[in-house]
C-alpha cells in the first residue's frame, strides 16, 4: 500500500487529541493562586505606582487627581487643600512640575500633592466616619423601633429582632476617634 494512502495517527507531524488537550488548560487552572490574590487585593489598595506622600507636621497630605471631574481640585481647594511646592518637602524636586497652570507644585502623572490642616482634616473624617454613620444607625434604629408591634393582614408580625443588635445601636457611647493621616 502506498504510503500516502495509509492511515497515520500523526500525519503531517499532527500529534493526538490527548497531547493537544493538555497544552490546553481548564479555565480553573488558569486562576491566581490565593496567595496571588491577595498580593492582587493588597497592591490594589496601596498607591504603589505613587511615591509615598512626605509627612508634614500639622497637615494632612494626599494625592489628588487633576482629571478627576467629579472630585476636581477646584473643589478641593475650595474645602480647604492647598497644593504643595517642591521646595516644602525634600527628595520631591524631580516631580516639580515645570510649565503649565500647577507650576512648581509637586506632581506625579496626573496626580498632584496636596495638603490640608490636620485640625480641618480631623473635622471632615469626623463628620463623614463618625456622625453620618451614627445618624444612618439612628435612622435604622427608628424605623425598627415603628415597626415592631405591627402585623401584615394575616396577624403575622413584620418586625422579629434576633440578637442584640438593635441594642448594640441604641449604644452611642462611642467616643470621637482621632484620625491619622
């Protein structure tokens, strides 16, 4: 029989299914490891492709977006931020921005350094981390508190309380943190 004739598992050099199939991998394989994940979840969370923003007794500094339309600078700078030159900090004069409306204010990308006073910092952490949230349990407190004793129109009644958690938010003895930053 001729050789062109005969049938070959590998003809052509094509290897088998089985070999290909094992090149290719299941999806689940394909997933980060947890390890990974949570090298992924930390590195999202810390501004690493920023460097670190210098501690200045008395202010609060932070990076801000320049293209942020939502959270502009204006903004900002209408609450109290004032943007910080490259001769207030040290090791920061190759970010020195060098032409344009932010002229000799530190930047890096799109972000530029800003600071506020740490007494007007302490007040805006405290009213959005402290008291919004103690007025919202407030809110849940209230509406749990109307709710008991009422019944749907069978008789069964639409508020069960399971733990102490609605103690747990009548508690407002909770003293006024002190925000580091």
């Amino acid at each position: 029989m001729e050789s062109r004739l005969k049938k070959s598992l590998n003809a052509g050099g094509r290897e088998n299914r089985s070999t290909e199939d094992h090149s290719r991998l299941a999806p689940e394989e394909k997933f980060t490891s947890s390890h990974e994940r949570k090298k992924m979840w930390s590195e999202e969370w810390t501004q690493s492709a920023l460097p670190k923003a210098p501690s200045i007794p008395g202010w609060h500094v932070c990076w801000l977006s320049s293209t942020n339309s939502y959270d502009s600078i204006d903004k900002r700078m209408r609450l109290g931020y004032v943007p910080v030159k490259s001769e207030e900090v040290s090791g920061f004069e190759g970010y020195k921005v060098k032409a344009g409306e932010h002229v000799g204010y530190v930047a890096c990308n799109e972000m530029l350094l800003f600071k506020i006073p740490m007494d007007m910092y302490q007040e805006v952490m405290l009213h959005m981390h402290h008291d919004l949230p103690n007025e919202e349990a407030d809110k849940i407190r209230v509406q749990v508190e109307q709710l008991q004793g009422t019944q749907d129109s069978s008789g069964r009644g639409l508020a069960d309380i399971e733990g102490d958690g609605l103690r747990q938010l009548s508690k407002n003895n909770v003293p006024n943190p002190v925000f580091h930053g």
